[in-house]
C-alpha cells in the first residue's frame, strides 16, 4: 500500500482528470458518460486502497495456496525477460526511438484525411430493413432524398412581397450546384414562417452534402438575406452535423489543453521533474494520433472493414475524437504513472539513470502488458457489434492501448528516457521550492532483485 497505493491514487486522479475534462466541451450528452466512467474510476480506486488491503488482511498468505503449474513462487523477482529487453533497447536507444516514433508517424498520417460527421442507414448491413429502405429510396429519388435540407424563412417582420421574396429564394437555391431539388414552400397559418424542403444531389455523409450546406448559407442565402431584410435559416439533420462539428472543433483546443495541463501538473508533483511531464504528454498525443490514423484508415479509406463486418466506408462520429481522447489519454496517463514511479524509484535509490530505466521496466513491463492485453480483449470485442458507433470506439480504443503498451512503454520510453539520462530529473530549484512534497514512492521501498545480478540479492532493502 506504500508503493503501490499511492501509485493507483495519482494514476486514478489523472485518469478522472481526463474524463471530466469532457465538460470543458459543453456539450449535454457528454456529461453523463463522463461523470459515470470518472465515477466508475474513483470507487475502483477506492476499494483498491481499502476493500482490498483489508480482504488481503484476512487471507493472509492463504491468497497463494493454489498456484498455476510451471508459475514462479518468488513475487519479488524482476522478470529476467523483461531485463534483457530493456537492456537490448538501452544499448541502441537512437535506433529504438527513431524507428518506433517513424512507425507512430507514418500510422497518424491518415489523421490529417479525417473527415467528421454522422454516418447514415448506407453503412447499416445489407440485409438490415433500414439499409434496405435506404437504398430504396436512393434508387428510386435520388441520394439526397434520405438526407433532406429545410429551408425556414422567418416572415414576421416583412413589410413587402413575401411571395416574390420566396420565390426569388426557391430560384437561387434550385441554381445551386450540388441542388436536386427544391419543393414550393409551405407558410404557415400565422403567415410568419415559410418552409421550403430542398433534396441534395448527394448522400447525407457525403463530403459533398457538407459542402453544399456551406455554399447555400455562404453563398446562397446569406446575399439574399442581406438584400430582402428576411432572415431564412438552413437547417435538416446534415446542417445540424455541420453545426455540430465546427463547434466540437471550437471547444477542442479548449478540453485539450485543460486535460494536457492539468495531467501534466500531476505528474510534475508527484516525480519533481519538467522533461517527465513533458515526454509524457508527448508520447500520449502520438499514441493517440497513431491509433486515429489507423481508425481512418479502416472506416473512411476501407482498409480491411471487412475484418470487422464493415461493407462501405463512413466519417468519424464528431464525438469520438473527443471522448476517445479523454479515455486513452487518461488510460496512458495511468501507464506513465506505474512505469515512471518505479524508474524513480529506481533513480531515487541507486542514482543511476541507466540502470534506473532498466530495474524500472524489468518490474512493471509484465504489469503493464497484461492489464493492457485485458483492455485490448475488451475493447475489441465491441468491434464485433452490429453498431457503427461501437465498433468504432471498440477499434479506436483497442489500437490505442496496444500501442501505447507494446510501443511506447515497452520501446519508445525507455530509449528515451536512457537518452535524457540524468537531465530527465531536473528540476529548478525555485520550482522545487513551489512545489507540495509528494511522492509515490515509500521511503523504505521493496527490493526487486534481478535474476542478472547475483550481487543484488545481498543489498539491504531499502539502501
């Protein structure tokens, strides 16, 4: 509970930290997910740090009486594979770094072809009733039917020809690129309001629609508002998808410098250190730049869909940039936190930087892997459900764990980590100062013995 505990409680309030970052965004729907997964999170912490302590209390050594054939009985080993792996990457960390950032790089490059918005009934499967009806309409009046747009003209403040002014509107639009079709409008009773429902030329997700109701609003409506005094608005479920996503990207940098500030606030508290932090962030963006390129590449480039029940392509739900982002960078947030604190530890206890690193990843690479192994098995089988949605968080979230894992904690870290040395603990003075005394590590920590150095085992604890 000394060591551990006080790892699960900053590594558990990096992880809230990220979730409730999601209200920054300001956006209802949000909310509840968020607080629930961050809720989910704090009891998880709290029956760690004190349901199981008291549990293990009782059973007492009771908890290894039936161990799995062929399973080492000694816990305090360092695991002799994950040593020599560690050893490996520490003597060509240029060659370790570089290679495992260019293959991040090279998976993120899809990002910059994202395209947002709601994917439509087309991506339902085929033998589905709404993919059947969507393609029936499509066939029979056009793409754009399944995607109508709504022209609403506010007439309560005309003083002149409504009926020339809607006309002349209905005419501007109809000569629109991109314009079907475009239906008399319908006034209302009051006589305040005039209706007019205008079909595109393309689907509701296609690139083409969202421009379309760009062009009608820019372009289109926008001169014609200027010159009558009316105001006509354009609405329908593709403009409410336009809105939406310009304001998703207006809060964006807002929730992520929230969440990047305050993540690596913590961890400049708890390891007493500016590059930590800084790598950390570093590594987090391009683990989840990396797992979004590959996301893309599935659904909108159609890269194997077929593997997960997909038949055509479709954008990125709004949505998932954002709390996929709070849910990875708060998950490797976590991993930072059990790796580094054991490395500091390490750095604490024997003050070499290189053999830190080294102890660091021997004792926790076998944690770290396995609970993410769990995570992965989880998350992909989301991508066996028959929702788009799902699957793409299932395919999102499973990509970012394996790479964050089996990368950059088991790669990318360590090299550089053994490339900073010693300036990866440096802290001004002035800052240190400032700082609350925190530390994740007890002042008596267990010795880890490795299996590759006989002379360990006679140290005392603790030295």
């Amino acid at each position: 509970m000394d060591t551990a505990g006080r790892a699960v409680l900053f590594a558990g309030a990096t992880v809230c930290v990220a979730l409730l970052g999601l209200f920054a965004i300001g956006v209802d729907f949000l909310y509840g997910p968020a607080l629930a997964a961050s809720l989910a999170v704090l009891v998880t912490m709290f029956a760690a740090l004190t349901l199981l302590p008291a549990m293990l209390s009782k059973v007492g050594h009771n908890i290894d009486r039936w161990r799995l054939p062929g399973m080492r009985g000694e816990q305090r080993v360092e695991g002799k594979n994950w040593s020599r792996w560690s050893k490996a990457i520490q003597r060509r960390p240029w060659t370790a770094a570089l290679s495992s950032a260019l293959v991040l790089i090279v998976l993120a490059i899809p990002i910059f072809s994202i395209e947002l918005g709601n994917a439509d009934a087309g991506t339902d499967a085929k033998d589905t009733t709404t993919r059947k009806a969507y393609d029936l309409l499509a066939e029979g009046f056009g793409p754009g039917f399944n995607g109508p747009l709504l022209v609403v003209t506010d007439l309560s403040g005309s003083t002149g020809d409504d009926e020339a002014t809607l006309e002349q509107l209905d005419t501007a639009i109809a000569d629109t690129p991109g314009v079907a079709d475009v239906q008399p409008p319908n006034v209302s009773p009051s006589g305040d309001t005039a209706v007019s429902t205008l079909f595109p030329t393309t689907g509701p997700q296609e690139v083409e629609t969202r421009e379309l109701v760009d062009r009608l609003r820019d372009e289109t409506i926008a001169p014609l508002n200027a010159e009558s005094g009316l105001t006509t608005y354009l609405g329908g479920e593709t403009a409410i998808n336009v809105d939406f996503d310009s304001y998703i990207s207006s809060k964006l940098p807002l929730f992520v410098g929230i969440v990047v500030l305050l993540s690596a606030l913590l961890l400049l508290i708890a390891f007493r250190s500016i590059l930590v932090p800084l790598k950390a962030v570093l590594m987090n963006v391009l683990s989840i730049g990396a797992s979004f390129g590959i996301v893309v590449a599935i659904f909108q480039f159609g890269w194997g869909n077929e593997l997960i029940g997909l038949s055509e392509t479709a954008p990125i739900a709004s949505f998932l940039p954002v709390f996929v982002f709070a849910i990875v960078f708060g998950l490797s947030m976590d991993y930072e936190v059990f790796l580094i604190s054991r490395v500091h530890e390490e750095w604490e206890r024997r003050g070499d930087a290189s053999s830190a690193v080294q102890h660091g990843l021997a004792s926790t690479g076998r944690v770290i892997t396995a609970a993410a192994l769990i995570m992965i098995c989880v998350f992909s089988s989301f991508a066996l459900g028959g929702d788009l949605t799902i699957k793409l968080f299932g395919v999102s979230l499973a990509m970012a764990i394996f790479i964050d894992a089996f990368v950059i904690r088991s790669i990318l870290v360590p090299a550089i980590m053994e490339l900073m040395g010693e300036r990866a603990w440096w802290l001004p003075d002035w800052l240190d100062r400032l700082l609350p005394k925190v530390k994740l590590e007890s002042e008596e920590a267990p010795r880890m013995i490795d299996p590759d150095e006989e002379s360990l085992a006679k140290e005392p604890a603790g030295v």
